[in-house]
C-alpha cells in the first residue's frame, strides 16, 4: 500500500522541519514568520491508522456537489475552515480518487500533492498555532466505492436510479476531502445540484430547493449540529417525499424510493412515535430533524445511521428503523473518540431495540439476554450466532468492528449493568450519557468511570468479564 510512501515523504520533511525550528528558536524575538511543520497524516486510529488527520481540526465543511447520474461525473468544491492546533507547514486530508484541480488557503494558490489516500497542502503561508483558516479544494471526477476489510462497499454507490455517498467509516473520503476521523466533529452546509427531475438529499434542514436554469435543480441542506463525517450521506434518485413533524416539534423528512414506498410505510408510521420514546428514554432528540432515506433494494448491504436520516437499502422494518434512529443519541450525538469504541454506538442501539420491544409489551431485555446466553433461537433468531466470539470493547482487526459482539454482546454489557444497579440508576445512566455527551466524542474509559460515578457502584466485575474478557460468559 501507500504507507512506506507516506511514511518516507514525512521523513524527507522532518530534518528541514527540525532545522526551520531551530532557527526559529535562535531569531524568535526578531522574526515576524511561523515556522510550521507539517500536520501528521493520521490519528493512529487502532484499526485505521491513516484515518484523519493530525495537526488541525475542522470547524465547518461548505460542499458544493454537482453530480449527473447519466455519466456519474462529479463536478465539486470543498470549503473547510479549521483551526491549526499547531503551526503548520503543511497538513493533510483524506481524499480516495478523483482529480484534484486546485487547492487554496486563506485566499492564496496553495500547493499539493497526493499520496494514496492523502491530499496533502502545503499553503503558500505557514499557519500559525490556533489560526483559524479557510482552505477551498476544487475536484472532480467519477467518485468509487471502499472496499473495507469486512468486504462491504461504502464510499460512492450507484444506486438503481441515481447515487449514494455513505462513509462508516471511511468512506467519505470516496466523495470529499476531510478530516476523515469521528474525533473531528464539525458543522455541515451540503449542496447538491443534480438534473432535474431528481431529488438530492441530505443532513440537516433542507434551506432551499431552486432551479437554476439549464435543466437542473440545486438543494441546499445545513447541519449545524456537529457531526463525525463518517454520518455525512448525499443520495440521488428519484425520491418520494413527505414531510412532517413529530407531536413534540422535531421536524420530519423522509425519501422514499417509490417502489419501496408500499412496504416501507408501516415502520415510517412509527417513526414519531419513535423519536418520542427515545426523547424519553435517552434524553431529548439531539437534532432539529428526524427522518429516513429509503434507497432502492439492493443498493447497500446494510443500513446506516447517518446524522438526522438515516439511510436504507429498500423498506426498512419497525426494529431497522428503531435501530438506526436510535443511534441518533448513541453515535451521531454521542460519537466514538475511535473505532475500537464501536460498542457504544452498536451495543447500545441493539439494547435500545430490546429497550422498544420490553416498553411495548413484547420480548424484555432480560429475555433477550437469557435467550443469547441459552442460545434460544425461539425467543430471538440471532441467538445461535457467536456473540461471544471477541470482547466488544476489543474488536481483533479491522474486519471485525462490525462484528456481532459489538452489537449483542455490547448490549448484554448494558443488561449486566441493569441487573447490578436496578432499573432506576440504569435508565438514569443512559440519559445521563447521552445528555452530559451531547455532540461530543466518547471512549469505553469514558463510558465505564461515567457509569461507576452515575450510579455509585463498582462495576468492574462487569467490565472484565464482558466488556474486556475473552471467552463466553456464563
Ligand atoms: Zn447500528
């Protein structure tokens, strides 16, 4: 791959950077230039360690994507302002394929060079430590999908009637340059102009849907919540849509494949109902928007949470639906600090679909618990599957992030929780996570000293056993 590469350009830099410094240092009273060196190309995520950048982080995405299904050409400008949490001389991005035309920085014609997956921009001014800075990156081409480890497509999809730009977790890079790490949460404006005819959807508030002449229609969407940019989705096609709004206000937008819609509207009936029992459960909805996009069957092999719509491939049913807007508070609100921390994100949205089932008078979380540790396939189908096959709190590789005991067995860890602190300080727990981590990042060491100090309780039987432990639990 690409890293020894990588590797050896940071290298060839080091010693001219180190010498910079030096001098720096002997004429720092007397000299009015920054001498920055350049940003690391990764974050030393465990299982992506090229994911992300080092050496700034963004405040605001401005993505401006002209995008025509009939020849799949991406035509777009990236407008990413962040803030330089050291000097810098250069620093990276994330972006796979397409053609980068021009690159600026605050203003002036910035010179780069792509390695692999990194762009990186070396800015005709070094940056000072904290400025905040605007960098405009003009690209295009025909975007592709990721391939992940696990052998999932994510990135760019073309879908049976337009397109799909989905990103966890590193797909986003396959459509824009970015911090492409959840640690670096920012704000989002996404404006899609697509041929008429075609809706385009995507986080956020829809702020205006216009004609702008020659045949094409432009939509400009904002999220101003922040958001990990592995949750981004762009979706093109030709979309049913409604509107609505929840009977306690949060905003409803839902695009529907038309011929998903038929099977698709009984679990959509719920979603209000949804939103509002997770506004119970888990605190208040952490965005101004809910929703659902609906892809044509087949589009993915997967459903995904991404922020305020989450994304399916052809009619999700009522538990999808739970599962993905559930996720709302446990990952797109409350976000992973990296992606060994998954568990938080997956083993909380199953327990909260065993959470739905016990509040509605089906199957009780307990149930669901005894029914894994039994293997009972008759009081839930999965039962029989290797939950126990790796801890949840450490995934092996790469490949097993999306394993399923991330999912039951992250779950069954909440479970163990509730029978040792009783239902009060439980449920106070989850809304006490998902409130006091409101659009923040979040750890497994975060989670287990927050659960300790909530609930008064020494937990860390728990904890070895079935966050940490290897082996089956009994
Ligand atoms: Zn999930």
């Amino acid at each position: 791959m690409d890293h020894r590469r990588a590797l050896s350009r940071l290298t060839a830099a080091a010693p001219a950077a180190a010498a910079a410094a030096l001098l720096a240092l002997t004429t720092a009273c007397t000299a009015g230039t920054v001498q920055g060196r350049p940003g690391a190309s990764g974050l030393r995520d465990p299982y992506f360690p090229k994911a992300g950048n080092g050496g700034y982080q963004i405040e605001h995405y401005d993505l401006d994507l002209d995008y025509d299904p009939a020849d799949r050409e991406l035509n777009a400008t990236a407008v990413i302002t962040a803030r330089a949490g050291q000097a810098l001389s250069s620093f990276n991005l994330d972006l796979a394929g397409l053609k980068v035309e021009s690159v600026t920085v605050q203003g002036e014609e910035a010179r780069f060079n792509r390695t692999g997956r990194e762009l990186t921009v070396r800015p005709a001014k070094d940056l000072k430590k904290g400025e905040v800075f605007r960098a405009e990156i003009d690209y295009r081409g025909e975007p592709r999908p990721i391939v992940d480890a696990d052998g999932s497509k994510e990135g760019w999809i073309t879908t049976a009637d337009g397109a799909v730009g989905v990103g966890e977790p590193i797909g986003s890079m396959a459509w824009f340059p970015g911090n492409h790490h959840p640690s670096d949460k920012a704000a989002y404006d996404i404006t899609l102009t697509v041929p008429k005819g075609y809706e385009a959807v995507s986080n956020g508030e829809l702020a205006s849907r216009t004609d702008t002449g020659g045949g094409r229609t432009q939509f400009v969407w904002h999220d101003r919540a922040p958001m990990a940019s592995y949750l981004a989705v762009a979706a093109i096609g030709k979309f049913k849509v409604t509107t609505g709004r929840t009977p306690s206000g949060v905003a409803l937008y839902e695009a529907v494949a038309p011929a998903e819609a038929a099977a698709s509207a009984p679990a959509l009936a719920k979603l209000p109902e949804i939103v509002e029992w997770g506004s119970r459960r888990f605190g208040p909805y952490p965005f101004g928007t809910a929703g659902a996009i609906v892809l044509p069957a087949e589009s993915l092999t997967y459903a995904l949470e991404t922020q305020t719509k989450p994304v399916f491939s052809g009619a999700p049913d009522e538990d999808l639906l739970l599962h993905e807007t559930a996720h709302q508070w446990f990952g797109d609100s409350v976000s992973p600090k990296s992606w060994k921390d998954m568990w938080l994100n997956e083993g909380f949205a199953t327990y909260a679909e065993w959470l739905w089932s016990e509040d509605h008078g089906g199957t009780t979380a307990q149930q669901h618990f005894d029914a894994y540790l039994k293997g009972d396939t008759s009081v839930d189908d999965d039962a029989g599957g290797d939950w126990a096959a790796f801890p949840p709190a450490a995934p092996p590789g790469a490949e097993d992030i999306s394993g399923m005991p991330v999912y039951v067995r992250g779950a069954m860890v909440l479970q163990r929780i509730r029978q040792e602190v009783g239902d009060e300080k439980f449920f106070a727990l989850l809304r006490g996570w998902a409130t006091d981590h409101e659009y923040g990042n979040a750890s497994t060491a975060d989670f287990t000293a927050y659960a300790e100090r909530s609930t008064g309780r020494d937990l860390k039987k728990v904890w070895d056993v079935w966050l940490y432990g290897e082996g089956r639990p009994k």
